[in-house]
C-alpha cells in the first residue's frame, strides 16, 4: 500500500473544504490551491498549506492543469483529488499527476476517456448488455431524420462531450431538426473543443436515479444504493435523496445490477456514479460521472460511510470496505447565490449574516461565513443543506425546519425557493419527475412574512433599528417580525 502523506485539493468551495477534512482525519497533510478572487476563501485557510495557483479566470487558475502539478510538486504533496467540476474529470489531468509521481484520487485515466465520452459509454453500456435510451450516433443528418421518424419526436441532441447540463438540445419536431443539428454541433464544438453530437429519443416522463460505486485495484466494486436525483432545473439537479422514493426492490436490484455490471466491464476504480434514467418499469444507461458527486452525502448519511476517505483508502491501493446495510432515508438541496424569482439570475455579494441550522440528522456543507464574498466567477453553490431521518417524512420535516432556520444575507439565493419546494404536499407525495419543476413550482413567488424576515435580519446586520412607517407587508393572520416588535430589542436584553 502506497503510505501518501500530503493531498493536494485541486478545487475550491464546499467541497475543497469536504474533502480537506476527511484527509486531515485519514491522516494526511493538506494544500489548498487558490486564484485571485478565492485568497481568503474558507478553504484556504482550512487547509495546512496554500498555494496561489492564478487570477480569477478558472481557465488560468483551477483549470490549469500545469499550474496544479507545479504546485503539488512545489509542496511536494504525494496525491491531488481534483473534487467535482473543474478538471476532475479530465484524462490530461490524471495522466499528467501520474507523470509527475504523484497519486490521482480517482479512476484511472484511460478509463476516464473511455467513460467521458458520452459515445463511448454508451457503446461500453451496449457491450455489458446495460439498457441505453434508444438512440443513435450520428454522422449525417438524413440518419437523424431516420431515426426520429421511428422513435418519434420530440427528440434529444446531445453533445458526446457534454457535462452539467449544457450542450442538451430537445427537438420537438420534423422543421427544426436540420438547423438543431448544426446549431448543436457548433456549440458543442465551442464550448468543448469537441463538435461531435448523438440523438436520443426524448423520455416524456423519467426520473433520474443514480447508483453509487466504488471500486479498488484488486478487482473488488461494491455499489452503495441509489440516488433520485429527479428535482432539477434546465437538466441540473437541485434536490437529491435516497432512497428513491417509490422503486421496486426489485427495480432498485435490477438498475444495480447493471451498474456494476458496466463499471466491471470499464475496469473502473475509486469512486464513480452510474447514472440512469427510469420511466415505468423500463431503465436506461445515461452516463458515468468519474468523480465524486456533488449529491454524495446522502449516500454517506445512509450508509454512515465517508466516501472520501474511502477514496483515499483506494488511491493509496487499500480494498474498499464492505458497505455496511443501509438505513433511514437522506435528503439534499442546494443552495445557490441566485434569484428564484428572476429566472435563476446568477447572484453576487459579501455575506453579511449566515445562521447555520442544527439539530438531530442535519448536515451543513458550505464554505460560507460572515463577511464570504461570492464573485461571479465560478459556480454559485453556496452550501449543500442535507438531513437524514428514521424514514424519508422524518429527513423532509427536519429539511424544511433547518431551511426555516437557515438564513444568509447579502447574497440572494433560493432557500425560500427550496423550503417551498421540500414543505409542498407535490414533494411529500414523492410525485418525482424530472419536470417537477416544470409542472409544480414555475410561478413561484417569495412569501411577503419571508421578505419581512429579510428585512428585520438586514437591519439586525446593519446595526440599524426599524425604519420610521414600515408597516407588514404579511397578510392579514400571518406572522411577521414586525409584528412582534414590542417585546423585540435589536441591541441585547431591555432594561
Ligand atoms: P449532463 O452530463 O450534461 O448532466 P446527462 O446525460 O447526465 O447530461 O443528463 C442530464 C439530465 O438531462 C437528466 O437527468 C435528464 O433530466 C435529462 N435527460 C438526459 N437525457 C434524456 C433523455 N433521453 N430523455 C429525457 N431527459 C433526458
């Protein structure tokens, strides 16, 4: 077994902060990399070495992939993790750790070009005998016309190198589809460097559920249960739990199954998450995500493991621990620096005030505190908020709680939006699918008591008292801060 002493955390945010505390309880030293707008980020100083990696720009900080090995070299750190995002899933990356000497915490790097590749995996998929979403590769726009007059419209062009939602493309019809073709590959070929593009026929209904894996080098994979990751906006996920609420055990064995079937036949190793569509009792290969995932803790809380210690046991050539039997039920939102009520505008600011929730089954990741500030130049996640409960009605009451607690000021973000969402009878109900949204919560607006609950904690912040002739702006019957000024002192106790 290789003994690492020192990790590089190739990331920022919550999950650098994450994954520095598990290396620091495996036993290893940490170095945290930063860019200009991330020197007095949380991870920075949480770590025991930090070095400057470049300006802002990810392009030439967190995704430059020699300024990282020169850092890890300089502090002479014996294994990197990359995290999510950023260069995490990138065969360069893992092969140039490799060539420096140095441990990459993650599958191997050809088998991260393999599975990548969005074509290639669902080839890998086919071979295994792993269901795909009907669908082809395609090189000629008449094959396209072909394939879509027999699945039917609407349809999905899909970027083969795509990632996070982006390079997705739904066709709803015969007219359209020439000019999203083209459209689709030119995008794709600037936003990755790669303008290949597939088609898959466009599921009206499914859900998303994932598998989680881990595998070592001595041949042995384990799966860690399911994820539904069904709840999301524009393809990205925002609320994840598990177990999916509803599926069959025969269904949740069947989709495992597979999962390690595929994962076997790509040699994978670490941790990896297989992911797949379901629509009533069929199932569907979606893609491989090499990488931690971002919705990993409610597999931690479920399985009371951790999963990036046990990335750490793999890379440094250990087995991977039996899962212990699961039990209860997790759930995760995410909380975004946006605003739910102007179509998801991105968000920026210096958090003024930060309540953090607490209480039995609640797990907060962030690497928010006061006086944080939250720049425009990476992605807006805030804070992951994950509660854990005897049974799925015990994790959701504990979530819309500690959502109620929650609060951060001076960057707008979408709590009161994800509150709204866990706490409606539609969630409750489990009614999941990947339209959710769509069809529940598209004209969500904020409560008028939440704005007042803003405004009170803003003036507390502020060190400011009421504002002469504010009056409530709650209904008649609700309860609003202001209403209860007479026994509310902003400055200590009355005397
Ligand atoms: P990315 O890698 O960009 O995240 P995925 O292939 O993982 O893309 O798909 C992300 C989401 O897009 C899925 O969870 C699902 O909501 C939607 N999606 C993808 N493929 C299909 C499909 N064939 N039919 C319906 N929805 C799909």
């Amino acid at each position: 077994m290789a003994q690492l002493t020192k990790l590089l955390v190739a990331n920022r945010g919550e999950i650098a902060l994450r994954i520095i505390r598990s290396a620091r309880l495996f036993g290893l030293k940490t170095v945290a990399v930063y860019s200009a707008a991330d020197a007095k980020s949380a991870h920075v100083g949480a770590a025991d070495e930090a070095t400057a990696i470049g300006p802002a720009e990810a392009a030439k900080s967190y995704l430059d992939i020699a300024a990282i090995i020169a850092a890890a070299k300089k502090s002479r750190a014996d294994a990197i993790h990359p995290g999510y995002g950023f260069l995490s899933e990138r065969p360069e990356f893992a092969q140039a750790a490799a060539d420096a000497q140095i441990v990459f915490v993650g599958p191997r790097p050809e088998v991260m070009a393999a599975l990548g590749d969005k074509v290639a995996a669902r080839r890998i998929a086919v071979a295994a005998g792993v269901p795909v979403v009907p669908g082809i590769e395609i090189a000629e726009i008449p094959a396209a016309r072909e394939f879509a007059a027999v699945a039917g419209y609407p349809i999905l062009i899909k970027a083969a190198a795509g990632g996070g939602g982006r390079g997705m493309r739904v066709v709803a019809e015969a007219a359209q589809l020439e000019s999203a073709l083209e459209a689709a590959a030119r995008e794709a070929a600037a936003a990755f460097g790669d303008g290949r593009i597939f088609v898959e026929k466009y599921l009206a209904h499914p859900r998303h559920i994932e598998i989680q894996i881990l595998g070592d080098e001595h041949g042995n994979i384990v799966a860690l249960g399911e994820r539904d990751c069904s709840i999301q906006r524009r393809h990205q996920k925002i609320i994840e739990e598990s177990p999916a609420p509803g599926l069959s055990s025969a269904m949740r064995a069947t989709i495992i199954e597979a999962a390690l079937k595929l994962a076997s036949a790509a040699h994978y190793t670490n941790a990896g998450t297989v992911e797949f569509l379901v629509e009533d009792d069929n199932f569907y290969f979606l893609e491989v995500n090499a990488r931690l995932q971002v919705e990993h803790p409610v597999t931690e809380m479920r399985f009371g493991c951790d999963l990036v210690c046990e990335q750490l046991r793999i890379a440094s050539g250990g087995k991977v621990s039996e899962p212990a039997a699961p039990s209860g039920a997790a759930i995760e939102c995410r909380i975004n620096a946006e605003d739910p009520e102007h179509d998801f505008r991105p968000a920026t600011g210096t958090v003024l005030h930060l309540n953090v929730p607490g209480g039995p089954g609640v797990r907060f990741d962030s690497h928010m505190t006061r006086g944080a500030e939250v720049t425009p130049w990476y992605d807006g996640l805030l804070g992951k908020l994950v509660c854990y409960g005897a049974n799925r009605e015990e994790a959701r009451g504990r979530l819309v709680n500690a959502l109620s607690e929650f609060a951060l000021l001076g960057v707008t973000n979408n709590a009161a939006y994800l509150r709204d969402i866990i706490a409606s009878e539609q969630f409750r109900d489990a009614k999941l699918s990947t339209h959710f949204i769509d069809e529940f919560f598209s004209q969500w607006k904020i409560s008028a008591a939440e704005i007042d609950a803003a405004i009170v904690a803003a003036a507390i912040t502020a060190g400011d008292r009421q504002p002469e002739g504010v009056a409530s702006r709650a209904g008649a019957g609700r309860r609003s801060p202001w209403d209860g000024l007479n026994n509310f002192e902003l400055w200590g106790s009355r005397r």
